[in-house]
C-alpha cells in the first residue's frame, strides 16, 4: 500500500477536524432537551442562546447526518438574521460550509465560508474571524491546493486563539500546519507542532487531543520507516477509540495498526485489524477505508499465498477505485466550477472595486479644491480679525496693567491703615498697662515708706506688688520679643530641638504658680520627640500658653502638655480645665487680633502672647490653633516640622 496515498487520506480527515471543532461527540440528546425548553418561551426567536443552542446541535450532526445538520444551521441562520445576532450569522453560515464541503458542493461551500468571514470581520468578533480563517485555510489546501495561502491563515487564526487564550482552537491551528508540514515531507516541522500539540493537550487534561496527537507522532515514525516506533501509538489511539462511538476513527485506526503489522511482517495481526477496519468502515460505508482494508487484505493474503483471497480482495478494491475515481472526477468538475465561480465573483468585485476607487479619487479631488479655497478665505478673514485683535488686546493688556497696579495700591493701602490701626491699639493698651502698674507701684512705695500700715495690710500689699510686678515683667518679655519682630524682621534659627526636655524645663519654670493656684501640671510629651525649630522661640510659646492656662484655670484644676508625631511634622498640644474662650473672644484671636481679659484669680493679660505665639509657630513654618468651649477648657495646638533626613 502506497504510504502516501495513506497520509493524502489521514490529512483530508486532519483539515475536517479542524472545521469541526474537535470532532468529539456531542450529546446531541441534551442539547435536544435544551432547545425544546427555550422554545416554551415566547420569544424564544430572538434568544441568542436559543440560536447558539441551534448551531450546536447542527455542529453535533457534522459526519452523522448532512441533512440534520443543514436543518438545524438554517433554521439558526434564519433567527440570526431576524434578532440581528451577527455573531450567530457567522457561525451558522460556517457550519453550513462544513455540510457544503462533506457533499462535494464546493461552490456553495466556497460561498459559506467567504459570507462567514465577511460578517465577523464586520461585527469584529477575534473568535469568528479566527474560525472561518481557518476554515478557508482548509478549503485552500484540500480543493485549490494552495499550500503557502494556506499556511499564511492558519498562522493569522493561530495568533488569534493563542491571544484569546483558547487553548483547543490553537491546537487545531497547529495540527492544521503540521498536516501541511507532513504534505511536504517536512518532517521535522511537523513533530515540533506536534510536540508543541501535545504539551498544550496534556495542560488541558484533555484525553482525546493527547490521543489524536499520539497518533499523529506516530504517523511521522511510520512514514519515516520507523514501524515498530510507530506501532504503540497507533494501538494507543486504537484502544482509546474502541470505547467510542467514533467508527470513522476505530475503522481508520485499525487499517493504520494492520499496515503497520503487515510492513513488520506480522502478517495474523495484519490481517485481524484489516478485517476489523474493514468491518467498521462497512457499517458506516466509508469507502475511501473500505478501499484501504480490501488493498491491505489483498496484499497480506498474496504475501501468505492465499491466492483466491488475494484475488477476491483485489478485485474488490479494484472495483471501488474505479468507483471512487469516477466520484472523484465529478468533484474535481466541480471544483473547477466553484474555482470559476469564484474567480467570476472576484472580478466582479475588483472591477467594482476600482469603479469605486475612481469615483472616490473623483470625489477626494473637488472636496480636496473646495477645501483649500475655504482655507485661502479662513486666512484672509483671520489675518484681518489679528489684526483688529492684536490692536484691542494691546490696549486691554495696557488696562489691565493699570488696573492691577491700582488694586495693588489700594490693597497696600488698607493693610497699612489696618496695621497701624492694629499697632496704635496695641501700643494703647501697653501703654495702659504699664502706666497703671507704674503708678500703683509708686503708692505702695510711698505707704511702705511711711510706715502707715499694719503688718498684715503691708503683706497684701507686698503680694500685690508681686502680682503687678510679675505682670510688668512678662509684659516686657513680650513686648520685646514683638518689637524685635517688627523692626528686624524674624530671624529664625532652626535646630533639631528636644522638645520633652524644653516642656520640662517650661514646667519647672511654673511649678511653684500653679502649685500656689493648685493646679497639676504635667508633661506627658514622648522621651525622644524632637522637631526642627528655633529654641528661644519655641520656648517663647511654650512660656505663654502655660502662663495662659494657668491664667485660666480654676484652683484644682489640670494642665496637660502632650504630643505626637505626625506625618511630616509634630504637634504639640496645651490642654487646660480652665473656663473656655467665648465664641466672640475666639474669633477676634483667630482673626490675629489682641485680646485682654482677666484670669479666674483677677490675673491681667498682656494681649501680646497669642499674637507671639502664631507670629513665631508660623515663622518655623509651623501651623497655630485653638479649639476651646466655654467652661469646657482650651486646648492650644501648634504643629512644627520634623527633623530633615
């Protein structure tokens, strides 16, 4: 038996498989089930899936009945085309291709796949386009024999469904090369798709496609002589089909297992598979297999000397090759029709084609003119409007100037009015308050002098010369501090500052005030917290809203100085018990005004510390604020940076 006769025969079979998705049996029963439940809907005829169910079962019919498979895909065609499902198009019109090719008709077959393609290059769908590629690839080589067209499909279809990831089609592709590869006695080619096959199939668990693929191996081995190799792989796929309804794949795979026994001289086992694949090739009167076992048989029985077998068995396949050369000249007819066919049809498009082209030039040519007269007119109207334009924009720039410059005056202005108001207010009240300690330190000086009071009059009026002195003291301090302010400008000198260790020190400074007022004041900073700040004037802050606090804070009550580090800075936070701020008084301190009020002991403010204390936070690029609610207490937050890496 001619080798290549038998591979022409197994790749026709290879290049069907890869029309038909696999070619494992569907349960046509279940999908039966499925259809007959959707059509109890009442519109049923424009379900998509209804339709997708429609071509599944026409699919499932592919090699069991041509006319239930045309059935089914035309009646799916027709609900596609009624609910506008293109994608149901395409895949019903590419089944309907496969029924085509199984009769011969290879015109309408042609025109199946052609109309498939157009629709899901339309609709743009990657798995249409990819599915009727490759079956346009398998009409190229089996009917026109165009091997490299071919090839060229395949690939495009291989590169889709390895994108889409769909591992099934992509082996399909690949057997679909390697059965070229084969074709061209390319061996080498073929195994490394094979392999590549094979790898792919064992990932999916997919029993069937490791099989096929084995065989497939095995084929290579056998055609390069290597028989004995080749023969575990053809009993393997053998084995795994005899448990199948597959009696194409049974009959062909036994007639592979007899010729191979037959080139090993194992003429029993030749003949035993032979008869089998004759058998079943019977049952399901395929006479291309039927042929193969009858020429197979006639040789094992002429080798072994049974001469009337040999005769009988050759006369038998003489009979049904003349049979099948007749068929095959009326399909070669037929293709040549459908090649005419189609090259009419593709004359007719490319003479349409380049009716349109001409038209189109035509078309591209007087809009090409119109355009470039209205852009000629769009320049002269816009070299006119510049002009006009850049004469007005002149003059509204040369406003708009004046006009800035005059807002920037007024606002310069303002701030200055509303700064000196600020200052005279505040220079008022230092003035005030330091006239009015000055004097009474005088009158007390003077009772002291003469000796007019008694002891204990003279020991309230020492205390109240403490007070007013203390007063005078811290009023100084700030005011010092302001005016250096103001007239140098804030010097400020950041270092990395210990912040646990000032707090202490701050403490210490007012342990005894706020033990003679019998308040706890407590630092409850971390050890280690630090901050990049000028020292004296944190210090300076730290100093005030303690003093403050204590101000403010009723006999018993707690001051409690914490802190924490936050994401680029750290907030340090002075908590008092005391009477709260009212709401009107709150503002005026957001509003960096000066406020003075009396503490719960009849203490004076100098209405200078919380304007120094935002002044200098600010200056060390720190944030200032004060959240407090009448008889509730305060709390003086400030924020300052961490220390740079």
């Amino acid at each position: 038996m001619n080798r290549w006769s038998k591979t022409m025969s197994i790749l026709l079979l290879g290049f069907a498989l890869a029309h038909a998705a696999g070619a494992q049996p569907m349960d046509i029963a279940r999908l039966r089930r499925i259809m007959l439940e959707k059509q109890a809907s009442s519109s049923y005829a424009r379900d998509t899936s209804y339709i997708d169910v429609l071509d599944s079962l026409a699919y499932g019919y592919y090699r069991i009945s041509a006319d239930s498979l045309f059935a089914y895909s035309r009646k799916a065609l027709a609900y596609a085309r009624g609910a506008g499902y293109g994608r149901g198009e395409s895949v019903s019109l590419r089944v309907m291709g496969n029924g085509y090719a199984l009769n011969g008709d290879y015109t309408n077959m042609l025109s199946a796949y052609q109309q498939s393609l157009a629709i899901a290059e339309k609709i743009n769908n990657p798995m249409c386009i990819a599915k009727a590629t490759i079956n346009m690839a398998a009409m190229y080589y089996t009917e026109v024999k165009q091997w490299d067209e071919s090839l060229l499909l395949i690939k495009k279809a291989g590169e889709i469904f390895e994108s889409l990831r769909d591992s099934l089609d992509l082996v399909k592709a690949l057997t679909s090369s390697a059965d070229i590869w084969l074709e061209e006695k390319q061996y080498d080619k073929a195994w490394q798709n094979y392999q590549r096959c094979l790898i792919i199939a064992k990932a999916m668990k997919n029993d069937y496609l490791v099989v096929t693929t084995n065989y497939n191996i095995g084929l290579i081995l056998f055609l390069k002589g290597l028989y004995k190799e080749s023969l575990p792989y053809s009993l393997q796929t053998m084995d795994y089909f005899s448990h199948t309804e597959d009696k194409m794949r049974i009959a062909r795979t036994a007639i592979t297992v007899a010729e191979t026994n037959f080139y090993l001289a194992r003429y029993p086992a030749a003949l035993k598979y032979a008869r089998q694949g004759l058998e079943t090739a019977a049952e399901i009167k395929a006479k291309l297999q039927i042929k193969n076992a009858e020429k197979i048989l006639a040789e094992v029985y002429d080798t072994t000397g049974d001469i009337k077998n040999a005769l009988k068995f050759f006369k038998l396949y003489k009979d049904l090759s003349d049979s099948l050369l007749n068929e095959d000249m009326l399909k070669k007819t037929a293709k040549m029709e459908a090649g005419y066919e189609y090259e009419k049809k593709e004359a007719r498009l490319k003479l349409e084609q380049q009716n349109k082209d001409a038209m189109h030039q035509h078309t591209v040519r007087i809009k090409e003119l119109e355009i470039t007269m209205a852009a000629l007119l769009i320049l002269l109207l816009s070299v006119t409007i510049f002009v006009l334009f850049r004469s007005r924009a002149t003059k509204q720039r040369i406003n708009q100037i004046l006009l800035e410059n005059n807002e920037k005056i007024e606002r310069q202005a303002i701030q200055l009015f509303m700064n000196n108001r600020e200052k005279d207010k505040l220079f008022s009240i230092v003035a005030h308050d330091l006239k009015m300690p000055m004097y009474s330190l005088r009158q007390m000086l003077t009772l002291l002098k003469e000796d007019s009071l008694s002891e204990a009059k003279n020991k309230i009026l020492i205390e109240e010369l403490k007070n007013d002195v203390d007063y005078s003291a811290e009023l100084l301090s700030n005011l010092l501090f302001w005016a250096g302010s103001q007239m140098d400008g804030i010097a400020v000198s950041p270092i990395a500052l210990p912040l646990h260790h000032l707090v202490q020190d701050t403490v210490r400074l007012f342990a005894r005030q706020a033990s003679e007022k019998k308040l706890g004041l407590k630092n409850e900073l971390p050890a280690g917290l630090s901050a990049w700040a000028d020292k004296t004037m944190i210090e300076v802050v730290l100093r005030n809203l303690v003093s403050n606090s204590i101000k403010f804070c009723n006999p018993g009550g707690t001051i409690m100085i914490e802190g924490k580090t936050m994401k680029d800075s750290v907030e340090i936070c002075v908590a008092d018990t005391g009477n709260g701020i009212e709401e009107d008084v709150l503002k005026m301190i957001n509003l960096k005004q000066s406020v003075t009020t009396l503490g719960t002991s009849n203490e004076r403010g100098t209405g200078l510390g919380l304007l120094l204390c935002r002044e200098f936070v600010e200056a060390n690029q720190g944030l200032f604020r004060v959240e407090s609610m009448p008889g509730k207490g305060s709390k003086f937050y400030f924020r300052l940076p961490i220390i740079p890496a």
